[in-house]
C-alpha cells in the first residue's frame, strides 16, 4: 500500500516528538518531504499522512461525504475519555449529518447574535474583578469569559451552585492534559489506568463521574419542567426526534454538552490569549486597531463591530500564526483516489495540517511575522487559511468563536489600558490535543477614554503605562 515518505525514526520516537513538540516536528518533516508526509503517531503508532498543499486539501475537504474520504467518528477515538462516545464528533455518517443539523443553526445568524449584550455583559464583569498594577494570567480570565458564555448558549443560564461545580470540574479535567508531559496519558492507552487513589488517571475518572452526574440532574430537572419558550441548546436536543420519532438518549444528551462545554471554551479561551498578547507586544497593532475602533463612537452596534476590516483581520491573522487545532480531524479514504499522481488504497488515514497550510511562505510571506495586513491585501481560499478545519467536519463554532472574539477585544480594548507584565518569551505548547501560548502574563495600567482623534487616545495610554509599578506579585485577579 501507498503511503507519502516520512521519517525513518521508530514510531516511538516520532510519537513522542509529536507530543512533545509537534511544531518542530511538522516543520522538519514539510521541509524534507514537502507537501505530503507520513508519521506513525495514531494510536496504536497508526500511520497518518500529513497533508499541507491546498491543492490536496480542496481535494480531500471537498470530497468526504462517505464516498471517496469519509470522516468517521471512531477515527477520533483519542478523544473518547475526555468526551464519551456520543456526541457530534464520534458520529459517522447519517448520524453525525443529523447531529450537525441541530447543533450548527443555534451557533449562526440571528441566534447567535442575540448573545452578544451577553458576551460584553460577561466580559465587562470579569474585567472588573482585574485590579490595577497585579499581573494575572490573561488565559484564566479568558476562559472565565469563554465559559460563561458558552454556558449561556449551551444552557440558557450561567449562575447557580451546579454551573459552579461543571466549571471546576472541567478546568481541573482539562488541567491533567495541559502539557506534552500530562497530554502522554491520551496518546498512550497503556497510561490510562487506574493505578491507585492518587493516579491521575482515577482522579480524571471520578471527575468525570461526577461531571456527568451534575448533567444527568440538569438533564431530569429540565424533563421535569419543561419550558418550549426555551432556546438553549440543551432544550433544543430534548425537544429533537430522530426519524423514528425517538429522542436523544440521556447518554447521548450528556455528551453532547460535554463536547460542546469542552470545544467551545477552550479553542475561542486560547485564541483570545494569543491576541492580547499580539496586540500588546506590536505597538502598532494596537494603534491601529484603537482608531478603527474609536471611529464607531461611544456605544458601538455589535454589527459595526463584528464587521471592522482590522479587527477582522488582527483575529484572522491570530488564527493564522498559531492555528489552535494543529490539524483537521482524520479523514479515510474510502474507493481507490489518485492524489499527485500516486493511489491511495482505501483505509489510508490522512490529516490536513492546519499550521502547515498557515506556514507556507509561497501562500503567507515571512509566515513567522504576526502581520494583520496580509488578510487586507488577499483573500486566501478556504484550502490555504483554514483555522477551523473544512468538509463535513468543519467546526460548528466557527462563527460563534469570531463572534465572541471580536466583542471580547472590542470591550476590553475600549475600556482598559493592558500591557504585558513581563519580557518573557510566549511560544506554543500542546495542550491536550490542541495547542496553546506559554503562560501569558499581563497588567491592568489604567482605563481608558476615548479620546476624540488617535493623538488623544495615545496621549491617554501614555499616561496610564506610566502609573504601572511592574510590581511581580501572585494575584487573586481571574
Ligand atoms: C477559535 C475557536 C475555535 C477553533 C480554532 C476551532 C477549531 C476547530 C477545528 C480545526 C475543528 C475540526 C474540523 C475538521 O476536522 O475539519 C473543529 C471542530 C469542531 N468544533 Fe471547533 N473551534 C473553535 C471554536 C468552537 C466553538 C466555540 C464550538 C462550539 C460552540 C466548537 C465546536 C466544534 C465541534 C462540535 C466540532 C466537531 C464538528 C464535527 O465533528 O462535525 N468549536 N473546531
């Protein structure tokens, strides 16, 4: 059978690299083997081929409905501890088809705009509790934010005792894979043993026992009351009826909110992160975006907002640099296909390297630089810039992420003056299954007023960044 070349190192050896540093490793291997390559990184040392060029990306993402590439759920298998069996992305075919059909409208259009007084009402309350001159983990407060409000969306309600305790209990799940080291156990099945009360692996379980015992009370709760003038998720998958009029098992329910509680805070907590700590590490960034921004007056509509060409661009390029899911979903060839004139057998497992697709200096010149412009200057087709995967598969957040992300910048960028808290370098990580800034640290200098030309608004920063002390002190600020 076929396969791309690829290194020769045992698989092993490049599993472990590829947990370690899948950066590098994607890197080294595009520069030796260019657009395609084979790493024996699945489970059980699976070979995946890695595929970079958009040619081979439009061929693959536009052809997986089940007859030539298919993208089946047990491929994501990685991800079954964490997420159940159940939800969206374990299901294959008619299932999974059905599965997106209620999931993606909720996440779009008039839907998802009516979250956003919500999205700023959040932010606001967490940027208040940042108290002047501490530094504070931008990526804690972050996911405050991203939590929240995907909570609202997920269960119309984001305050009480068991919203508490699911964000805990994510955050301390979440925590045991967020780095190479930790991540080992979901690459290596052999580690996801009960080894005792004090394993990892058995606090992860009872975590997630837990876990689901809050979401099955939710769920019962609600089947005790139900409300049709409700249209959070939750209420939409109960009130769903498959084609043979049966409802979603409670098992299914449950891990439907789990994947979507998980996806849905983590990636838009991540992306938010990386863009602070862009924006105030290039000064003129930020400039430019304060101008665009203060060009909308004082209380800006939410549409103006989502459709500023800069900050479009700041979070596009953000994307771009550090795609957060590394790489599409596994796709499997299914009939024979001839790709750069080699045939792929069926079973052949390939992924689309997202950061690859992003690094390619013929596609994004000098592709190390964080340069928003690039997305002013071109259009890149949806096979060259793909933060959020493609095909049959492509993220249902997508919109709602953006959504949220440009409204969480807008309001902290238009009220607070930031700056990083230190010179310390920020890289990507993994984290868990998907990657992640290094620690990024920052300082609340002062708030902001609008001034009225972009003079006034430097004139103001000015004289907030000189009132930080770069006092270095742990802090109870998100
Ligand atoms: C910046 C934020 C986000 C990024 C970068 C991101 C990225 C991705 C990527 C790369 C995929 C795989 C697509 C493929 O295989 O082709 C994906 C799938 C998915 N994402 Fe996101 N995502 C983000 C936010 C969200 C949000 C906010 C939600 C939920 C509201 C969400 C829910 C999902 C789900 C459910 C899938 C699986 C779809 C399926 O199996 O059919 N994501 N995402």
């Amino acid at each position: 059978m076929f396969l791309p070349q690829g290194p020769k190192t045992p698989p092993l050896v490049q599993l472990i690299q590829w947990i370690a540093n899948p950066f590098a490793l994607m890197e080294s291997c595009a520069q030796r083997y260019g657009d395609w390559f084979t790493l024996k990184v699945g489970l059980n040392y699976r070979p995946l081929v890695y595929v970079n060029s958009p040619q081979l990306l439009q061929e693959i993402l536009t052809n997986d409905t089940y007859k030539q590439f298919d993208a089946p759920g047990e491929m994501n298998e990685i991800l079954t501890p964490l997420l159940g069996n159940s939800g969206v992305m374990m299901q294959s075919g008619d299932r999974h088809r059905r599965h997106r059909q209620l999931m993606v409208p909720p996440f779009h259009g008039d839907r998802m705009k009516a979250y956003g007084d919500i999205i700023t009402e959040i932010t606001q309350q967490v940027i208040s509790r940042w108290n002047p001159n501490q530094p504070f983990s931008m990526r804690d407060s972050m996911q405050a934010i991203s939590f929240n409000v995907i909570l609202q969306a997920v269960f119309g309600l984001r305050e009480g005792e068991s919203y508490q305790q699911i964000e805990k209990l994510l955050y301390d799940m979440l925590e045991l894979t967020n780095s190479p080291l930790k991540a080992s156990q979901l690459f290596f099945p052999f580690l996801q043993r009960d080894l005792g009360a004090w394993s990892p692996w058995r606090k992860f379980l009872r975590q997630k026992q837990h876990l689901n015992q809050i979401l099955q009370t939710e769920i019962e709760a609600r089947r005790a009351n139900p409300d049709p003038a409700r249209t959070d998720i939750l209420s939409l998958l109960m009130a769903a009826r498959d084609e043979a009029g049966e409802p979603m098992k409670d098992e299914e329910l449950r891990d439907e909110l789990i994947t979507l509680l998980v996806a849905g805070h983590e990636t838009t907590a991540t992306a938010l992160t990386w863009a602070l700590y862009w924006i105030h590490k290039l000064p003129e960034v930020r400039q430019k975006l304060l101008a665009e921004l203060d060009s909308l007056g004082d209380t800006p509509d939410h549409n103006a907002i989502v459709r500023l060409p800069y900050l479009n661009a700041v979070c596009s390029e953000t994307l771009r640099i550090y795609p957060i899911g590394m790489l599409t979903f596994p796709r499997v060839v299914r009939s024979p296909v001839t790709l750069l004139g080699q045939q792929l057998e069926p079973g052949t497992v390939l992924v689309g390297s997202i950061y690859l697709a992003h690094h390619r200096p013929d596609l994004y010149p000098e592709p190390k630089q964080f340069k928003p412009e690039r997305f002013l200057e071109r259009q890149f087709s949806p096979y060259e810039y793909l933060p959020f995967g493609g095909g049959v598969r492509r993220c249902i957040g997508a919109a709602f992420a953006l959504f949220e992300m440009k409204l969480v910048l807008a309001t902290i960028l238009s009220n607070l003056e930031l700056s990083l808290a230190n010179n310390r370098p920020v890289r990507p990580m993994r984290r868990g299954l998907v990657s992640a800034p290094t620690r990024v640290e920052m300082v609340m200098t002062g708030r902001r007023k609008r001034a009225e030309g972009a003079e006034g608004a430097e004139e103001a920063e000015g004289e907030k960044r000189s009132q930080y002390t770069g006092k270095n002190s742990l802090t109870t600020n998100y």
